[in-house]
C-alpha cells in the first residue's frame, strides 16, 4: 500500500504532525510526503491513502490573504505560498484513493466551529472523494509550538487509519 501526505504549514506545526503522521505510517506502507506547492494534486489517485493538513486560518483553510497577514506577522520564508484550498480545487476526478483530513489550530480557540480539517473534508467530498477521518492537533498559538503529546496523537491517529485502511482491503473485507 502507498501513502500521500500533503500538508500546507505557515509556521513549521503542521508540517511536524505531517511528518509524525508519514513516520508512523512508513513501517507499514510506501510514503511520499511533502508541501502543497512540492506535489502535484494528480498524483493523489495512485496512492491509496492520501493525508492532506493545513493550519485553520480564520476557522477554515487559509486562503491568499491569510497566507499574507501571517508572512506580515513573521512566518518564516519556509512557508508554504500555495494553499491546500488550492490543492484539492486542482484534484482530478476521484479514484478508489481513500482520503483523511487534519488541521492545527490555537488551543486558545479549541472550542469555536469551523476548522481547516472540516472544510477541506466537505470540499473533497463534493468532489467525489472519499474521506474516512479527519482530526485536529492543537498548537499553544498562532506560531505554536504544537501542545504537548500533539506529535504522538499524531503516530496514534496515523497508526489507526493505516489500521482501518487495510482491514477496508483485506480479501476478507471484500464482497
């Protein structure tokens, strides 16, 4: 089985869960990881299992002047430039690739609606895509760091939807 993991990160924390999530799943499957702007949207159909993560800006996925205000409050040049908004609006037609959703957020803010995860799980399911999870992890503020434990929820969650994924494709779970 192969895995895709694409994340868009501002200040460095949703890329750590990224690779939290890609380093647990790499003892079970075949991994290809990275930024928004490094991969390109078709590839998500020849993987079976795509993680896609972003931070939430303004209770949803960033968008271009989100990205803005954060590089004017002093993200790093590292930041992703592209947003996963974007990615998924490049996304061909949906193939048998099951998708999984994640978000970063301030812990401040943990009980408000809205969240990156949530909004990209409605976009890629009106697409077509099937998504079977989706889960936040919580960063102290804006430029983090992640909460204490957040990287290894991550492996946790990880662990659980390769779990879920091959108990969904095993010839035992075949009609």
């Amino acid at each position: 089985m192969k895995a895709l993991v694409v994340y868009e990160s501002m200040w460095g924390n949703t890329r750590r869960v990224a690779e939290a999530i890609g380093g647990a799943m790499a003892d079970r499957m075949e991994i290809r990881m990275g930024d928004v702007s490094d991969i390109a949207p078709e590839e998500a159909g020849s993987y079976d299992l795509v993680v896609v993560g972003a931070p939430t800006h303004a209770l949803s996925l960033s968008r271009p002047n989100t990205r803005t205000a954060a590089h004017e409050q002093g993200a790093p040049d590292t930041a992703s430039t592209t947003g996963l908004r974007e990615w998924i609006a490049g996304l061909p037609e949906p193939t048998n690739a099951v998708l999984a959703c994640f978000d970063t957020r301030a812990d401040r803010v943990r009980k408000l609606p809205g969240s990156a995860a949530h909004k990209a799980r409605r976009m890629l399911r009106r697409a077509g895509w099937k998504v079977m999870a989706d889960q936040t992890f919580y960063v102290d503020d804006s430029a983090g760091p992640l909460m204490t434990g957040e990287t290894e929820r991550a492996a946790a969650w990880a662990h659980h939807l390769v779990e879920r994924l091959s108990t969904r494709t095993s010839p035992a779970a075949m009609p």
